[in-house]
C-alpha cells in the first residue's frame, strides 16, 4: 500500500473544479445578470454626461461589456504573471464615475478620459508589486472586516435597484417596484429552500426569470426595444477619436487607480476566503497586473477602468460554486453580448426592481460572510474589537453620508467616498499600530477590551465556598441548601 501523502501542491484547489457544460454557462449566465447592471451603469453615466447620441452610448455599452468579458477571463484563466485564477467577474470600476464626469465636464471630452485611464493604468501596471506585499497585513481581524463593509455598502444599491433603478422616474420607489423585488426575494427563499441542490444553487437566475415573467405579466417589462439596432457590431478601436493626455486629469485618475487597486486586493482576498484557497503575495499581484492591463487596453476599444465586481462575490458565497471556469463562461457570455448587441438587449430588458430582489440576499450574503470570518477572530487581551468597530463605522460613513467628504480636498474625497476603501485602509492602518506595533500595549488596555468577555471581581469570587454552585436563578451550597443572595440595593447601604 503507498502511504505516500500528497504534497499541498498536488493537492486539487477549490477553484479548479470544472462542472458540466451546461451547469458551467447555466452559472455564468447567472453571473452576467448580477453584475449586468453594475457594467452599464457608468457608460450610461459618462455617455450622457458627454452629450452622446443614444447610439453612442449604445457602443459604449457594448465595449464595456465586450472588454469585461476579455478582462473576466484573462483574470479567471491567467496566463504567466497576470490573474489571480480565481472565481471574480472584471468590469467598469463605478469608483471613478464621478472623477470621469469631472474631467468630460472640465473640457477634455471623452478622448481625455480615455488618456487619463491608460497613463494610469500603466503607471498602477508599474506599482502593482507593491501592493502585493500587503498580504501580511490582512489577518482576518482585517480580511472579515472587509468583506462585511463590502456587503454593507453594496446594500444601497440593491435598494435603489428595488425602488426602479432611475430616482427622477414618476414610478420610482412604487409599490409596484418594490413589491415586484420582493416577488423575486421571495422566490429566491423559496428556491433555496427545495431539496434538490441545482435548483438551490441557480435559485438567483431562476428567481430572476420568474421576477422577469411576473413584469411581463403585470406589464413592468418591455421588450419591444430589442429588436432595434444591429444584431452584430465588433467594437471599433478609438471610435471617438484618439486619445487625449492631460496631466491634471491623469493625477486625478491616479487616483482612482490607487483605490481600484486598493478594492480588488480586497476582492481577491474575499473570495479566497469564500473558496477557501490560498491567496498569497503573487496571487494577489498577478491579479492586480490582470486589473493594470485590462485597464490600460480598455480606452482602445472605448472602455473604462476595470476591475473585480463585490456583487459576484457574493453570488460565489450564496450557491457555493467555487469553480472559476463558471466565471469565464460569464466572461465568454459577456464578450458575446459585446459582439451581439441585440443579445445585450434583451438583457437590459429585466426590470431593475428584479435586480434589486435578487440584490438583497446577494449583497446580504457578502456581509454575513464577513461576519463568519470575524467569529473566529480571537478578541480577548487585544485591539481587535476596537479595530472592527472603527473600520467598519468608518466605511458606512459615506454610505450614510454621501456628501461627507463634499468639502475636502478632491483627492481625498476620491479615496475616502468609497466605503470599501475607507474601511480597508482603516482596517489596515490600525491593525499595524495595535497588532504589530505593540509598544505600549498591555493586556487591558481598553474599555473596549474589558468588555468583550466575561468578568467576575476577585471580590465575588472571595463570597463563594468550596461546592457553591448556580441552579435555576439560585445560590446552592455544597449540602444543598439555599444561600440568600443579598439585593444591590442593600449592598449600597452598607
């Protein structure tokens, strides 16, 4: 017999598992709808900002989508120094949607945005190693912290999404909307809970097709718009004309580029939490180097900066698909409605508030797993309690506050806007000074300590007698008779 134990690196990885055929694009379909939302929402945003036709942000549209679909699986497949290999789903980043407006808005048009996002992306290409050695400082006091803020800030979006998607429509925040989101919620509960697996796991695209069916039905969806516009268009590299630089607007966009980096180090972290896999220093700069590049092409077929989507990881948590072939699919199924427009119509088609159903258990899913990485965080006799609180309190200040940081230095407002980046520097920076720089630490040396366990006085401890135990709300001594147990009241008279 061959006794032999396996080396971890002949070990099968979670995330190397392949499924069947069908269940591996039934999946990645599943994929494309969570985050279908979240990728045409910023060329919307950024093509009417720039005045453009809606056949033109038609286009940027599709190149979005087509460059999501290469960027998802260069990012989930890899090739030597770029991908991290793991189940995350690459799109427009929405963290440098307003910094994008301001530099259509300040005069540079479309073509400096594009300049912007590839000087940027090159020179982020550049520093990515650096931010691959933060591993050591993501201990899951900071990992679970961060994936708990993740969930927490993508929660408003799922109710805006809920409530119609458009604030200035007539119907927006309706009965009718919301109560077609919780229709699909429910559903989804519903699905979840039927015995058989599959079913359970594709609960998000099932409940979404029946979401979409129940608006047919009561009139809330219309796909009377697909059939126009071409059936098949291939991106056209610099469609807009080329490139623009302007070095304000490529510090600017710097800046974003230093918050996707900080965002998808996260996300990588997150869903190898998730996945239960190791993410070490290089996983996390190949995937970093997968982020740098697909951002810097991107602008050569009319899209933006990319980078991982936190809504898909929390669809990697709520069905347990670990697999991160399901997600190239999404990505083959993504580069297909970039080529086929028609398809991504159709797609658009499903009413947002069924997003925003769908939304509440996947977003929800993010936190709680955070808080199941969390419950194993040892917090006796440390910071970590107080590390968690400020963390997270500090990431919901802009989900709470929007306009927080309205008044503050612009590249300050870029970083800090982002409740994810709040939390994760803040995570970061405190764990550093409480756990690695101990100089002055003591065993309880915070109110905030004292009271993460239990605490008995030398004092209470000195009343008791050899065999005093608690039974049913009473004092019993070692023979069995009652002890009496004096009030509070009448120890504060003595």
């Amino acid at each position: 017999m061959n006794t032999k134990k396996k080396s971890p690196t002949s070990e099968a990885r979670p995330e190397d598992k392949r499924l069947s055929i069908g269940s591996t694009f039934a999946y990645g379909f599943q994929h494309v709808l969570t985050m279908y939302g979240g990728i045409i929402a910023p060329p919307l945003i950024i093509g009417a900002a720039a005045g453009m036709k809606p056949q033109d942000i038609g286009l940027l549209i599709a190149a979005c989508l087509f460059v999501g679909g290469l960027a998802t699986i260069l990012q989930t497949i890899g090739i030597p120094f770029f991908g991290s290999q793991l189940p995350l789903v690459q799109g427009v980043s929405f963290a440098g949607v307003s910094t994008m407006v301001a530099i259509v808005n300040g005069g540079g048009g479309i073509q400096a945005v594009f300049g912007s996002v590839m000087v940027a992306s090159l020179i982020g290409l550049a520093i990515t190693p650096l931010f691959s050695k933060i591993i050591r400082f993501f201990p899951p006091v900071v990992t679970g912290t961060v994936i708990t803020t993740i969930g927490l800030t993508l929660m408003p979006v799922a109710a805006n999404w809920a409530m119609g998607g458009n604030a200035k429509a007539p119907n927006y925040g309706s009965m009718a909307n919301i109560g077609l989101a919780a229709a699909t919620f429910v559903v989804v509960l519903l699905l979840s809970k039927v015995g058989n697996a599959a079913i359970s796991r594709l609960s998000i695209l099932l409940a979404m097709v029946v979401g979409t069916v129940i608006a047919l039905v009561t009139g809330m969806a219309d796909f009377s718009k697909v059939g126009q516009g071409d059936i098949v268009a291939f991106p056209t590299p610099f469609a807009f004309g080329m490139p623009t630089f302007e070095i304000a607007s490529i510090i600017s966009m710097l800046i974003v580029i230093l918050v996707t980096l900080t965002e998808t180090s996260a996300d990588i972290i997150a869903v190898g939490e998730i996945v239960d896999t190791k993410v070490d220093s290089r996983r996390i700069g190949d995937g970093l180097r997968a982020d740098m590049l697909s951002s810097a092409i991107s602008p050569i077929f009319n899209s933006f900066t990319q980078s991982a989507f936190a809504q898909n990881v929390g669809l990697v948590a709520i069905t347990g698909i670990k697999s991160r072939f399901v997600v190239s699919a999404g990505g083959l199924i993504l580069v297909v409605l970039g080529l086929l427009p028609v398809l991504g119509r159709v797609v658009a088609a499903v009413p947002t508030p069924v997003l925003g159903g769908a939304g509440v258990v996947l977003f929800g899913t993010v936190a709680a797993s955070g808080i199941r990485t969390l419950s194993k965080v040892e917090y006796r006799n440390n910071m970590n309690l107080i590390i968690v609180a400020a963390s997270i309190g500090f990431g919901m200040i802009p989900i709470a506050a929007p306009a927080f940081y309205n008044q503050f230095p612009a590249w300050f407002s870029t970083i800090f806007h982002s409740g994810i980046s709040s939390a994760a520097l803040m995570a970061i920076v405190l764990n550093v000074l409480f756990n690695h720089f101990k100089a002055g630490n003591t065993d309880n040396q915070s109110v905030f300590v004292a009271g993460t366990g239990r605490v008995v006085s030398e004092a209470d401890i000195a009343c008791l007698a050899h065999g005093d135990r608690y039974e049913n709300g009473k004092l019993i001594d070692c023979d069995g008779k009652e002890v009496p147990v004096q009030p509070a009241s009448k120890q504060a008279e003595h």
